[in-house]
C-alpha cells in the first residue's frame, strides 16, 4: 500500500536504516515497556518497537496511514488511536509511559507544550524534531537558543541533546535538518512553582522583546523594589535569567 506524504500533516518519512537502528538503540525498549509513538507513518521506528515490546500504542491522524496500519499489525500487536495528538489524552494510557516519535514540523512546539502537561504519567520520551527546535530545547542562559520554550520545558523535564539526523535520511527530503532529543521528566519534588499559570505569564512577558531588559518587559508585574528584594538585576535581559530564578519572581508574585 503506498503513501504519498501530505504537507498538511508535515509528513517526512525516515528511511535511513542505520538512523533507525541509533534511534532505536537510544530508546532501548523493553518487553512490556508502555510505549507510546505519534506519527508512526510508514513504521520505520513502529515494528522495531513492537517487536521488542510486544505491544505498541500510537497516535496517528492520516486515515491512510491508520488503515495501513490496521493491515499490517494484529490488536494485540497494535492499538491505534486515530486521532490529532494536540487532542490526545496522554494519562488515559496509564504511567510510566514511553512516548516516542518523529514529530511533525508544522505543529511540534504546541505538541510539546501539551505533552507537558502529562509528566507527572511520563517516564520518559525521545522525539526527532527540527534540529534548531531541539538546539532551543536545550538551550542555556545567556545565549541565543534560551528562550521561553527552554524555561517552559526544562522546568519539567532534564534535557539531552542526543545526535543530528541529517536531510538525506528523509524521503521526501526536508529543507532543514533534524536531530534527537531526550526528554526525562524531574522529580515533582524539584518543581517549586507555586503556581504554574503566573510561571507561564511571567516568562512569556519577559521573552516577548528579548532586545529588552527585564525592568521594561516585566514592569507589568514588578517594581524595582521587588527586584531588589529578589536579589535580581533588572538591567538583565530574559535570556540571562535560570529556570529557578523565573521560578522565584512567579512565587513572588504568588
């Protein structure tokens, strides 16, 4: 059954055998693992998987593809959710889940954030991404990569920048390349937002004119008496601010 990728879903399909033998050795599945892939497309990661852990779920919103899939894989095998991921509900599958994926371009940021919201079920997840996401991903202070994707994410999850795939390994062949990213959620513990809505706002302020520094972009929400009381420089520029230090101005504020 052949499939002509779709633009409208992002669709790019890894076709690189020795890519997919380093992805699969990366996420080291294991029988009865509860793993989660979205985007399966052809199955390049999808019976790999399964052979290793018996039974795979996957979220796929291509009803070609869903239908080949059905094909090719038993119940047992193989429970497919025909649906949009940016609509799925992550802990209805349980714990300690396992999500993989090669994620599509077009929507892969919201995708991340909603994934978020489900860390408290997620043991971990290694996601193909457009190489200069992941780079933001991963990003640290002070440097150009740091924004409010890195705040937002490494709040909730230890972040690893595992290898570039490059185009070539793709039919049809993208226009940017791709890389590997590790995502493991932190321990609740470590998390100390009081409140994870003022967290959000506050970040978002501050990455809004990131030429600007914080004494402009957050004078919304802070005198500079209250910056003197957090011991923070508002001559500062977003991107020059820890995860942990976002942290302390939202409980502040809270």
């Amino acid at each position: 059954m052949r499939h002509n990728p779709r633009k409208r879903f992002g669709q790019n399909f890894l076709v690189d055998r020795y890519i997919i033998a380093q992805i699969i050795a990366e996420i080291c599945p294991q029988k009865g693992d509860r793993l989660i892939e979205i985007g399966p497309g052809l199955g390049a990661l999808t019976h790999p998987l399964q052979q290793t852990a018996g039974h795979l779920d996957v979220v796929e919103i291509d009803r070609d593809i869903v239908a080949k899939l059905r094909q090719e894989f038993t119940q047992d095998q193989l429970t497919v959710h025909a649906t949009d991921a940016l609509r799925f509900d992550f802990s209805a599958l349980g714990h300690k889940l396992r999500i993989v994926g090669n994620l599509p371009y077009n929507i892969s940021t919201p995708l991340l954030f909603h994934l978020s919201q489900f860390s408290a079920h997620i043991f971990d997840m290694h996601f193909m991404l457009q190489k200069e996401v992941v780079d933001r991903m991963v990003g640290v202070p002070a440097t150009s990569d740091y924004g409010r994707l890195s705040v937002m994410l490494q709040y909730r999850f230890d972040m690893e920048y595992v290898f570039s795939v490059p185009a070539g390994s793709f039919r049809p062949v993208p226009k940017v390349e791709s890389a590997i990213v590790r995502m493991t959620p932190r321990d609740a513990s470590t998390r100390i937002v009081k409140d994870e809505t003022v967290f959000s706002q506050i970040v978002t302020a501050a990455f809004s004119q990131r030429r600007k520094t914080l004494r402009n972009t957050l004078q919304q929400h802070l005198t500079i008496g209250d910056f003197n009381t957090l011991g923070i420089d508002p001559g500062l520029r977003a991107e020059n601010l820890s995860v942990d230090e976002f942290a302390a101005i939202a409980n502040f504020l809270s």
